[in-house]
C-alpha cells in the first residue's frame, strides 16, 4: 500500500470506531523528508488519496489540497519523538469530557485507570485551551516537560502518535476507552492501579508513565 492507502485506510478505521465526528479530526504521517497529512475539512470516514497534502518537514505546503489546520500540532509531535512516524487527532466524545476537567494530575490528566490504557498510551498530559489552529498549541506541545505520546487538548480533544498509522489509531481508540472509564467512575473513588504496578507496565510496554 502507498502512504495514500494507509491514510485512507486510518481515516476508515477512526471513523468506523465512531471517534471521529463529521469532518472533525485529521490524521498525519511521516515518511522520509515530507508529512502527509489530511486535508482542511475533511472527512477521515470518505477519505480519498486526492484529500491528502504533503508537507515539507519545517510545515510547507508541498502539493495537494490545503492541509488541516492543526500542522503545528502533528509537527511539535514528531520533533518531540523522532521515532513515531503517525499522529492523530480527533475531538472524540469522552476525550474531550475529559479535557474539560481538571487532570488527574500534573503528569497525565487521566489516571491508571485499566492496564491497557498504561500499555498502549501511557503518560497523558493536558494542554492549556488555545483556539482550534493556533500554533501556539505546537509550542506548548513541544515545550511540556518529560516524555509522553498523548495529549489532551483543554476543552478539543486528543492528539496520539504511533510509530505507524496503525499504532496511532489503535492508541487513539484505548485512550477514548481510558476517558470513558474515567467518566464512568467519576465521583466514586475508583480503585487505580499502584504506582508499581503502573509502573512495571509502563516499562514492560515501552511506554512513558
């Protein structure tokens, strides 16, 4: 398959998951010297190869349609993780819940909630609100201290990156899961998973918590 077939691909897959509301979301990859990244507006559900752009590493428009908005975000992902090759983004519902709230902590704004979330996503900051677009939300990616692969964005959604389109989107879904329990379970103490046990998983996985 081309980088054209696995976003369309990816599209189909956030959409078919229902996190990926309408023509919200974009999706983006890297491959050698350029990023292919959705187009502005479009539906990541009727994804078609002409709706892809490609971008030169610094953000420039290549060739293909007018690329989402929300470069400065894809960008700050891949300079903060030289080794993930796919970033998503969608305002999938219990993300953006749960970015309303007040995080779990200064870490991750979603607690350990299931192993799975701690395996496949890891270490979940939230980043303060700027409008939708605003590059300024690249610069508060890239200047957030310790590592990590997901955020959340304050009142917009989330944002994961894989070390391909598949990993991207896989993550992408359990942290909608993670969020979900999180809401599930707000209000009633729920029992998390130690801080060892997060952890060991943590490490066993590759992932940063």
């Amino acid at each position: 398959m081309t980088t054209h077939d696995d976003l369309v691909a990816a599209g189909a897959r956030l959409a078919a998951s229902g996190i990926s509301p309408g023509t919200s979301g974009n999706v983006s990859v890297r491959d050698g010297d350029h990023v292919y990244m959705t187009g502005t507006g479009t539906d990541l559900g009727a994804l078609r190869p002409s709706q892809i752009a490609r971008l030169d590493p610094d953000g420039r428009h290549v060739d293909g349609p007018t690329p989402s908005k929300e470069v400065a975000m894809h960008l700050a992902v891949y300079r903060r993780n030289p080794d993930l090759t796919a970033a998503v983004h969608v305002h999938s519902a219990n993300a953006t819940a749960v970015s309303c709230l007040a995080p779990w902590s200064e870490r991750s704004a979603i607690p350990p909630i299931t192993p799975y979330f701690v395996m496949r996503v890891g270490r979940t900051p939230l980043i303060p609100y700027r409008h939708p677009g605003d590059p300024a939300l690249g610069t508060l990616i890239e200047k957030l201290p310790g590592p990590f692969r997901a955020v959340l964005l304050a009142n917009h959604g989330q944002v994961v990156a894989g070390e391909d389109l598949g990993a991207a989107v896989a993550a992408a879904v359990e942290l909608e899961e993670a969020c979900r329990m999180t809401l599930l379970t707000l209000g009633h103490d729920p029992r998390l998973l130690s801080d060892t046990d997060a952890a060991e998983l943590a490490a066993r996985s590759g992932m940063p918590w």
